[in-house]
C-alpha cells in the first residue's frame, strides 16, 4: 500500500464529488516531516481556496518541500533600571516599622505592584515623588475608612468628625490612594490594567526581582484556599474581577466619634465593633467625671462608681482619646479602687497610666510610681521591684513619695520594724492603703522578733507602740485573732504579754503569712 498521493495530472482528470465539503475543516494541513536524513518525493497537499469555483471544493497541488521549524528562542527577560527613589519606596514599605497587622502581606505587595506599574506605564516614575508617596499599607487603610464613612449612617454634623477621626490613624501629610488608579487610559483609548498576581507561595524570591521581570504568562500559584475564594468570587459576578474589594468593608481599626449624650450608662462588655450611636463623645464624658465625683463624695456606692467608670473608661479607649482628660479619669478611680481595696481595677488603671505617663501626657506620675513600689513589696515580686527601682531617674528619687517608698522597701529589707511601722504612720498621698494590705503580716514578723528578744513577758503597751496599733485594746485583739488569749496577763499596773511562751505561735504564723500573698490583678 503507497501513501504517495497521485500524480498531479490524474488528480485532476477524477470527477468531482456530487457533495461539497464545509468552509471551516475539522483538521488543519500539516506539512510532511522533512528531517529523518532521506529524501523523500515531494507530497501532494490539499489547499482550500474559498473563491474556487469549485465552491471549496479540496483541489492537488504539489507542496513545496517543508523547511524545518526552528526552535523559539526564549525571551529575554529585560530588566528595568529602577531609580534609587523606587527601590528605597520598595525598602520603606516592609521596614518593621511600618509594618501594619491589619494590612496583610499579598495586599500590600499587591498594592506596591500597582503602584509601580502605574508610574511605569504613564512615564511618570522618574517625575514621582517616592519619598512622599504614601506607603501601600496606608493607601489600603484608607480606602477601608473612606469605604465604612460611606456606609455609615451618621446625622448631618458629624460627617466632617468623624471623616476626621477616621483619617487620624493615617499621615494627614500623605495623599489620598485615590490618586493612583489601577487603570491607565492611553491616548489610543486602550486601558492599561496591572497584570501581576501575586505569588505567595514564592517568598524566597526578592519583591524587586518579581517587578523587575514581570512575567504575565507564568501562572500564579495559589493555595487550594486562595483558589475555592477566587471560584465564589467568579460565580457570584459571573467572572468580572473587579479592583473594588468589596461592597462590606473589613474592620478597621480606626477610632469613632460617639453620638450618646446620656451621662450615665452601664458597662457592658463589648462583644461587637462599637457604634457612634452607644458611645459618649469626650464633652459629655467630661461632664459624666464631674457628676460621679460628687455622687461618690455624698453616697460612696462603689459598686456603681466603679461600673460606671469601667463605662467611661471603655468610652474613652475606643476613640482613642489620650490626654490629660483621660489620665485623671484612671487616677481617680485607681484612687477610689485603693480605698476599697479593690486591687483588680486598681491594677488595670495602674498598667494604662503607665502606658499614658511614657506617651508623655502630664499626670501625678510621682504618685503612682510610689504606689508601684509598695505594691511589689505586697507582693514580694522582687524582680519586679527592682525594674521599678532601675525605672527611676535621680531627681525622681528626691521626690517625697517615692523617696518613702524606697524607705520603706529598705526597712523591710533590713528588717528593721522600728522604722517601718515609724512610715507607716507617715505615708503621703494615699501609700497607706497599700501599706494596710501587708501591715499584718510585718506585725506577726515583729512579734516573732519580739518574742525572742524580750522574756520572759513585755508591757502590752510597748506592743501598741512599736507595732504602730491605735490602742490597747486593739493591739490586743490582734494578738487574740491568733489564738494568743492565753499570752495576755493582766498585772498590777499593767497587762503582759508573755514573750517566752508566744515563740512557736508567731513564727508559725508569720510563716503562713509571708507564703500567701494575694496576687488578683497582677500587672
């Protein structure tokens, strides 16, 4: 059998077929390959003319030998020559610094792409100013709050205010992302769109190298999560890809202006973003302060004081209102929770006025740096302390509360009871409170002192004295609520308490006292 095709002359004598074949063939001429080493007769190939006479009819030709394919030269990547400007722009946007959590990795490199490939294609990178170009994480961010003003429901009179504290997370030196589009109209009414994808799974490769030989063909590789996000997407708009994110914006982390003129209102965890409506704008909370100042001064209801300022407090937080305003509103109830003992909602205004005193908003920091003192000496975190101690500067130990502070810390550490029940009688500001939480304890350290320095008995007034107790009586009762009724002798002129019998008891108890140390609210 010959798969030679006929001579061309007795193709051409054959009677035409009574049908006709279609326009559009279901298989296109391939040329005879031509490179085994043999010569091989030319082969008759069939060429399709559509204005033939024949009415496309396939009609004999010879072929003309095939000339081999040479093989595509791949084609060379073209670097770009970046201009310093871009590359410290590069630099600046994944500098720790200005890294922003709530801006990730592929968004930002994405951005920093288009960006780019903005300048690029409208011949305006060189003429760019890089250094005051504002940075993609902060472009993304304010899209996000001009997204969610736009969707607020807000009064008339407050769009410009809250526009302004949306806008205070961000450089009100930088320009607007909207001024960098992510379409390109040329002149020829073509529109150029940013064609890069960003690959995620490839980090080891240098974001420079990845703008500087832009490869369109080469898929982007996508995780399977990536890719069942993009599948929604396409059958939600029926294959459109849009540069706009999404008609609901994410969260942003930006501040509100509160609405509520409500001066009283209840705390209540938040378990939802805050809105304008719940929150008590700065002027109304200043009022709110005034009003439970004078309620706590005529009804001392602490159970409603303290909730109503952890509601004021929350206010505050989530407009992300810093200043000396905010630092009396945590001095204050630290003051009120001291007085009530209450170390939890002392520790937590404690831990924000810190933060507040370092951001350098002006406050009574001398105060309540010597109420930090005493508390680690409650709680003999000694580590602590000592970073306490390191913390401050020399013309800070001058200061009188924190120079007592610091006196008392040596006593203790010197066991010297005289001179610490000598403070304790003289403590400035509101130290004393924190003294009374560990007071007892240091008097069951000194009576198992005392036992063993005076025998066989001493004058009960002696203990009222050095102990710093008000009186005789209740000098006394502390040694009766240690089960010491049998140590009281009443004498003559006097009442005894014997030494020579009380050893055992007070070091017993002094050593429960110092293994138990209540630590609710730790900072």
């Amino acid at each position: 059998m010959s798969w030679a095709a006929p001579p061309p002359a007795a193709a051409a004598a054959q009677p035409a077929a009574s049908y006709a074949y279609p326009m559009n063939t279901a298989y296109t001429a391939v040329p005879v390959r031509q490179t085994f080493g043999q010569n091989y007769p030319s082969q008759a190939q069939y060429t399709y003319n559509a204005s033939s006479p024949t009415n496309g009819l396939p009609q004999h030709s010879p072929a003309m030998p095939a000339v081999p394919e040479q093989p595509a030269q791949p084609q060379q990547q073209q670097k770009v020559d970046w201009p310093d400007s871009v590359r410290r722009y590069v630099q600046r946007s994944f500098q720790e610094s200005n890294i922003d959590s709530t801006v990730s990795r592929a968004d930002m490199e994405a951005r920093l792409k288009q960006t780019i490939r903005y300048t690029q294609d409208t011949g305006s990178m060189h003429s760019t100013n890089w250094d005051m170009m504002p940075l993609p994480q902060q472009m993304i961010k304010t899209e996000r709050q001009q997204a969610i003003v736009a969707t607020m429901n807000i009064p008339p009179g407050y769009e410009q205010a809250t526009a302004a504290a949306l806008a205070a997370v961000a450089n009100p030196k930088k320009r607007a992302s909207s001024d960098l589009s992510s379409e390109v109209s040329r002149p020829n009414g073509s529109v150029v769109t940013s064609p890069w994808k960003t690959n995620t799974s490839k980090m080891s490769t240098s974001l420079q190298d990845r703008i500087s030989h832009p490869t369109a063909d080469t898929p982007s590789v996508k995780s399977k999560f990536q890719k069942n996000t993009d599948k929604r997407q396409r059958r939600g708009d029926g294959g459109y890809v849009s540069s706009y994110r999404s008609p609901s914006p994410e969260p942003t982390a930006g501040p509100i202006v509160g609405l509520n003129t409500t001066l009283e209102k209840r705390y209540l965890r938040l378990t939802s973003a805050p809105k304008p409506a719940d929150v008590r704008p700065e002027h109304i909370l200043r009022q709110t302060l005034d009003l439970l100042k004078k309620k706590w001064r005529k009804e001392a209801n602490y159970a409603y004081i303290c909730d109503q300022f952890k509601s004021l407090r929350q206010d505050l937080t989530v407009q992300r209102i810093k200043n000396e305003f905010t630092v009396s509103v945590y001095e204050i109830h630290a003051r009120i929770a001291l007085e009530k003992a209450d170390l939890g909602e002392y520790n937590q205004c404690q831990t924000q006025l810190r933060v507040l005193y370092a951001s350098g908003i002006k406050g009574s920091h001398i105060e309540f740096k010597a109420y930090r003192i005493l508390y680690f000496l409650h709680t003999a975190n000694r580590s602590a302390l000592n970073d306490a101690i390191l913390d401050l500067t020399s013309a800070e130990k001058e200061e009188r509360a924190i120079k007592h502070a610091l006196n008392v810390r040596s006593a203790l550490a010197l066991g010297n009871h005289h001179k610490f029940f000598q403070l304790y009688l003289d403590v400035p500001n509101m130290g004393a409170y924190l003294i009374d939480m560990f007071v007892k304890r240091e008097r069951l350290a000194a009576l198992a002192s005392m036992c063993k320095a005076f025998k066989p008995d001493v004058k009960l007034r002696y203990v009222t004295e050095e102990l710093a107790f008000e009186s005789d009586a209740e000098a006394a009762q502390f040694i009766i609520d240690c089960n010491g009724q049998h140590l009281l002798e009443e004498k003559a002129d006097h009442i005894a308490f014997l030494t020579g019998k009380a050893g055992q008891l007070f070091e017993q108890a002094r050593a429960v006292a110092f293994s138990r140390v209540d630590l609710k609210g730790q900072i």
